[in-house]
C-alpha cells in the first residue's frame, strides 16, 4: 500500500509540476512573441536576414560556392540558425530569475522551472525554424535534405544544451553580478564573427585554429555542418567536447545559483 501510495504522490506532484511548466511556457509565449503573429515571424526574418547577407558577402569577395561542396543554404542557415538560437537560449534562460522574481511567491514555483520554461520554447523555436527554413530551401529547390538526419537531430539537441548550460551559469552569476549582462553583450556580438558562422576550420591557419578551437559554439556549428552533408567529415572538433561544456557550465550553474540563493537569504 505505501509503494502505491508513493508512486501516487509522485504522478500528482509530476502533474502539478507540469501545469506549472506550461502555464510558464504561455507565459513566456506572450512576453517573447507578443500578442500578433508579428513576433513569430520575427523569428524566422532575423535568420534569413544575416542568411541574406552573408550570401551577399561571400558574393561580394568573389566566393561563388561555399568551401568542400557545400551548399549556400545549408552552409549559412545551420550555422545560423545554431548561433542564434544558442545566443537565445543562454540569454532568455540567463535573465528568467530576475524577469519573474514576482512569480517565485508562488510555492508552487521554483527557479528551476523558470529557466526550464525558457528553454523548452526557446528550443521548440529553435527546432521550428530550423524545420521552415531549411525545409523551405528543400521544397523550393535551393537545398537538399539532410544526409544524416539523426545525427542532424543529435546535434540541434546538443546545441540547445549547450545554451541551456550556459545560460543556467550566467543567471546564476547575474543574480549577484547584475553587470555581467551587459559584458555579454559584446561578447555574443563576437561570437558571431568568431564561431565558424561563414568560414570552416580547415580554411584558416593553423595558429588561428588553434585559438578558435576552444570555442565550443564553434564545435556544434561544424557538427552540425558535418551531420547535413555526407562529404563533410568532422576536423578537430567533436561531441565528447561539447558534453564536458554542457556538464561542467550546467553543474556550476546550479551550484552558484543555490549558493547565492542562500547568501540572499542570510542578508
């Protein structure tokens, strides 16, 4: 009778914990998209846009065709695309505590699902326009599927959590540290130029690649590039590379976030 009564207890606080969770979700919907449908399109403008000019770029320096055989849409859309929604994720997840420190009257209410809310839409959003775009390029005749779709599944799951990481890390460090948004700033308006977004590894340096390689956005991005065309094998990078990232910024995320919890409190 106890099990039973146990594993009761436990479908109805999952229950309840799941109400939260989706009632956080359409709240976020609505403070994220607004009202109109002209946020969800936002969503999709903002990656066809840098899509836009990149093309233009690589047009305008002379390049016709982006480098091992790869085609324009998909070389500049998953790279984007990741970047964009890696940047999201990290950023919404970072601020989700101190946007909606109203909410946590509510006992019902924890941190924790504050930031799992964000990341549950920010990555359905993610997954969403992924799906639009490149699906798009397929059906208008500007891409061709994706060689390895699992393992091109795999990979948008790892750039989510990678985001996720570190977005749990930097709102933690934000609740004490409120200034540090704004060095963040700068710092993912760099990480633009400087995660592989319009170039490969193999086409710089080697005393640049050496630098760059410890970025981990720069890994998912060429994961990802490698898990869409069959032609593209993985150089330098990998995913056991990226799950030290996620495990480590995830772990220092919770841990910072339940130390300063409990310092706020003794003030």
């Amino acid at each position: 009778m106890s099990a039973t009564r146990s594993f009761g207890d436990l479908g109805r606080s999952l229950t309840v914990q799941g109400r939260v969770i989706y009632a956080l979700i359409l709240r976020e919907m609505q403070s994220r998209f607004g009202r109109s449908n002209i946020g969800y399109l936002w969503a999709l403008v903002e990656p066809l846009l840098l899509v836009g000019v990149f093309t233009l770029g690589y047009v305008a320096i002379g390049r016709r065709s982006p480098p091992q055989g790869m085609e324009f849409l998909p070389f500049l859309a998953t790279s984007i695309i990741a970047y964009l929604s890696m940047r999201n994720i990290a950023s919404r997840m970072s601020s989700a505590i101190e946007s909606n420190r109203s909410l946590l009257l509510f006992p019902q209410v924890t941190p924790f699902d504050l930031m799992l809310g964000r990341l549950l839409l920010e990555t359905a959003t993610f997954i969403a326009v992924f799906v639009v775009i490149i699906g798009g390029g397929v059906i208008l005749g500007f891409a061709s599927p994706p060689d390895r779709p699992f393992l091109l599944l795999v990979t948008v799951i790892y750039t989510a959590l990678l985001g996720a990481g570190i977005g749990m890390l930097l709102g933690a460090i934000t609740m004490n540290f409120p200034w540090v948004d704004h060095f963040m700033r700068p710092t993912w308006r760099l990480m633009l130029w400087i995660s592989g977004i319009f170039f490969t590894l193999k086409q710089l340096p080697m005393s640049v690649q050496d630098i760059l390689v410890w970025n981990p956005i720069l890994h998912v991005i060429e994961l990802m590039r490698a898990a869409y065309f069959a032609q593209v094998e993985p150089y330098r990078v990998s995913y056991g590379y990226v799950n030290w990232w996620i495990l480590i910024t995830t772990f220092m995320g919770l841990l910072c976030e339940r130390m300063f919890r409990d310092r706020r409190k003794e003030k």
